[in-house]
C-alpha cells in the first residue's frame, strides 16, 4: 500500500534552524516546573551556544496551573512578538495549555515565525498554531529521567539537532510495545499530531483539518476504556477521514484492563481507516524519547521501519 499527498505541506511556515547566539525564551503555558530541572536545561541550552531567558511568570503557581490563564498567555504571546526571541521552550506539559491555545498572538506568528517546543499538554499549541497559521514546530523537550534527576544525553542530543541541524531519518525501536502494530507500505504528508489527550481535547476547536497528514499519537498513564472512547470520538466524528498514514509513538503506563492490551485496542481502531501504519518510534513519555518536527513533511516506510523528515522550506 502507498499513500503520498506530497503538496499537503505546501505553504507551511518552517521557521529557520538556530545558530549559536540565538536566544531562546523558557516559559511555563501549563503545569508548575521543578525550578532545579529548569536551571538544568537552561545550563543544557547555554552550553549549545544559545543565550537563554524566562519568561516573567515561568515559576507561578495557581493550583495545578503556572500561573494564572492571563499570566500564561501572556509570556506566550510575549515571545512571539519579540523579535530578538528565535525558539520559545515550554518548560513541562502537565494541565493548562488547552485553557489559552485559542488565544494566542497568531498574526505575530505568521509574521515571525520560531519554533515552539513542547511535548504532552503542550501539544494542543502545536495543533493550533498549525491550524490558524500553518506554523511547524517541535515535539520535543529536555526530558528530565526521574531516576537520575537529570537530562539524559540522548534527549538533550536529539532536540539540538532538531533546533539547529536536522533531524533525518527515526527507525523503530524493538523494545516499543507499538512496533507490533506495524503494518505495511508508506505514507507521505505533514507529520501532525502527538499526545492524543489533547488531540481529542482539541477536537472541534483547535484539532487542524487532518487529511493528508501522518497522524502521530503517543499517551501515558491512562486506563484503556479512556482511550477506547477516544478513539472512538475522533473516527465517528470523522475527525480520521482522509489520513495517510498513522505514526505511533510510546504508549507508556498502561496496565490490560479485563484481558484487552492497549496494543489490542490500538489495532481495532486504526485498522480500520485501511492506511499503513509504523509503530515503535520513540517519540513521548517512554525512555530517551527523540524530538521531531510537526506540521513538516514526512515519510513513513513500514519495510526499513523509518520516519524520515523532509526540513527543506
């Protein structure tokens, strides 16, 4: 089976890659950070030649949420705006984003674009930053490993090459559980997508028009029922028709409910939108997960077990 849509990508805006003494923003659109892991990746971001600042609210608290919706928007907004701002990095998902993804600054977007880089809650901004303004951006961060208490290599390696040279081509991982959900043929269209609680949450208002595109999902911690019914929104809602394709990421802390695995679940749904689908790529909550691009074309190809990035403007 081979699905391509190679124009879908067309009129994207790729915002161009950083160099040394460029300047990035930190700032907190969802959940309160640990302010030692933040220090941390602003020491990781520095020692790559860039020049790193905070947001002004970056360790506010109200509740579960970094600040206040106004506080959170607002350093959001601010970075797009500023032109001396090359990549703004969300400091940790959590719960919030979705709160102000329709709210943002998207002429600023549109006029200046940067890559925002996010991963879990944050990937609702992605959606709508992509659905109002075509703009890509980066599923990544400076993934702190809570045994160690500190950013892995790999991680810390594999956003810099996204940010500031390329990313290529991500092959498969044996030890993911989704590999097994691999099925055969290639597919070719914007990679969009990521966490699917927030692709769900979206729905309706900030989920993009989908066809075309490599639908990539990745989830943690949830009961399988959850995810039965979600998957189960998005294709009765017709939110799946016209994909090309469908790239899994890790799908982490799942426990079988009465007998049915996440990987069984997975496969009755997807399976029946009859696309190729290549599963196993480390990209979410699972170990030493590798950053990529969204909204930028890619490649599946289910024989050599590869997502390959096409970053050229």
């Amino acid at each position: 089976m081979k699905l391509t849509s190679p124009a879908v990508a067309q009129g994207a805006l790729i915002p161009p890659k950083l160099k040394a003494g460029d300047k990035v923003r930190l700032i907190s659109p969802a959940s309160p950070p640990d302010e030692a892991y933040v220090l941390q990746a602003c020491e990781v971001l520095e020692s790559w030649g860039l020049v790193v600042e905070l947001g002004e609210n970056v360790f506010q608290k109200y509740g579960y949420l970094a600040g206040t919706d106004a506080q959170r928007l607002a350093d959001l907004n601010a970075a797009l705006r500023d032109p001396s701002v090359r990549a703004i990095v969300a400091t940790r998902g959590g719960k919030g984003s979705y709160r102000i993804a329709d709210a943002l600054d998207f002429a600023a977007a549109r006029q200046d674009p940067k890559y925002f880089v996010g991963i879990s809650d944050n990937t609702i901004l992605h959606m709508s930053l992509w659905k109002h303004c075509r703009l890509a951006g980066l599923h990544g961060a400076l993934y702190v490993d809570p045994e160690s208490g500190r950013i892995a290599e790999k991680v810390a390696t594999s956003l810099r090459s996204a940010l500031m040279a390329s990313v290529g081509t991500v092959r498969s991982r044996d030890d993911e559980t989704t590999l097994a959900l691999t099925t055969t043929g290639t597919a070719s269209g914007p990679l969009l997508g990521g966490n699917l609680d927030m692709v769900v949450t979206a729905a309706g208002w900030a989920l993009p028009d989908l066809r075309g595109a490599i639908l990539f999902l990745e989830a943690i911690d949830m009961y399988v029922g959850q995810v039965d019914r979600q998957l189960t929104m998005l294709r009765k809602a017709g939110h799946l028709q016209g994909i090309a394709g469908i790239a899994l990421g890790q799908f982490t802390k799942f426990a079988p409910s009465k007998g049915i695995t996440i990987e069984a679940l997975l496969r009755d749904h997807l399976s029946q939108l009859g696309v190729p689908i290549l599963g196993g790529l480390p990209f979410g909550h699972g170990r030493d997960p590798v950053s990529v691009p969204l909204g930028i074309t890619a490649t599946i190809d289910t024989a050599s077990r590869t997502l390959t990035v096409s970053e050229s403007p």
